[in-house]
C-alpha cells in the first residue's frame, strides 16, 4: 500500500501505490479524495505560526499537489520517532504510520480533561486500508482508533495518559476490492485496525521512553 517512505529535510513523506479516499482531523483533513501522499512534517517545539500556511509551504517544498496530500504536523525528530506496522487478514491489509510525542499529555477524569502541559507535542496517527470504506465506515475506523489510543496509553500508563491534547487521526482507504459499509469493533476490518493500532502504539512508545 506504501509505494516509497522518504524522508526530505526532516520531513517524512509516505507515497502510496494508489488513490485514497481519507477522513482525517489533520488541519488539511475533513472527507478527502485522491490523496497520493501522507506527510508527516516536522515543526520546532515553539511553532506558533498559521498551520495551513504552514502545510502550503512545505507542499511547495516538497513538489506534491496540496489535494493529494493530507498532512500532519509534529515536532519529534523524524524518522526516529515515526513507526510503521502492517497486518493482514486474509485479502485485507491494514497499514499504520505513526509519529509519538508525549510532552502535553492528558487523560479523562470523571468527564474531565486533565492536562500537563511541558511544550508542543503530539500523536499522530494514519491508518491505511486496501479495501474501499464507505463514509460510514470511515467514521467507524476514526472512532475506533481514538478508543484504542485511548485504552492502549492508559493501560501503558497506569491510566496517567489517555493521549496528547494536540492528536491527530487521519484513515485511508484504498480501492481493492468489495467496499465495507461499517469498521465497527464487530467487523473484520475493524478488529484488524484495533489490532495493528495497538501494536504501532506499543512499538513507538518503547521508542519514546527509550
């Protein structure tokens, strides 16, 4: 599903081997078609510019048309802290490419965000599918793995963090293949993301304490 990893200045480019529809939180993100590229750009621990001009700038440096890429912003150091895992089950393939950052996390507490902020920093996490999603199922996917962020951090921590307050989430699926209406918990496609959700997360934050 990923053609090419590069990385560019400090920045990581993932080229895929097809188009992909995507629903993503990133600040170029919403329901998005023909995307060719996941980016995962690196900003300084004091970014505090407009993030959109931000992305333009770096599409411009990196050659990619800005409606083919989604993008994320991180200030961990790249490639070190960029973790990629893949699973399959039979004909369905999930891809995960994940950057950790933990100087801002949070947790929930009694319907509460509790925070600690100690600068810039986040979670970011694109999940590739090979088969088609619908839009509902895009939006399962999307829930699905923020409930497994969630549950995974807090059973590494004592349950002292649930994520970062700057996270971002962005699924891709590509066109192999029978469309799945739901990638709720209780289907196939969905216990492989929360499976390979989980075991990305385990590999990058032994990275991140190491």
């Amino acid at each position: 599903m990923i053609r090419q990893v590069k990385v560019n200045n400090g920045d990581l480019v993932l080229a895929l081997n097809g188009t992909a529809v995507s629903l993503s939180s990133t600040v170029d993100g919403g329901l998005r078609h023909g995307i060719r590229y996941v980016i995962h750009h690196h900003v300084p621990s004091d970014f505090n510019t407009d993030p959109m001009l931000e992305v333009k700038k770096v599409h411009d440096k990196l050659m990619i048309k800005s409606n083919e890429a989604i993008t994320f912003l991180t200030a961990v150091e790249l490639p070190r802290s960029h973790v990629i895992h893949e699973e399959s089950s039979g004909e369905l393939r999930v891809t995960v490419s994940l950057t950790m950052g933990l100087s801002n996390p949070y947790r929930i507490k009694g319907g509460s965000v509790v925070s600690l902020w100690r600068g810039y920093s986040t979670i970011n996490i694109a999940v590739i599918i090979n088969a088609p999603l619908a839009s509902p199922a895009l939006v399962d996917a999307v829930s699905l793995i923020a409930e497994v962020k969630h549950e995974t951090l807090g059973e590494l921590t004592g349950g002292k963090i649930h994520g970062t307050t700057s996270d971002a989430v962005a699924v891709l699926s590509l066109n192999e293949g029978v469309v799945k209406p739901y990638a709720g918990p209780a289907t196939e496609v969905g216990e492989l993301i929360s499976h390979a959700v989980y075991n990305a997360l385990i590999k990058a934050y032994g990275n991140t304490i190491t």
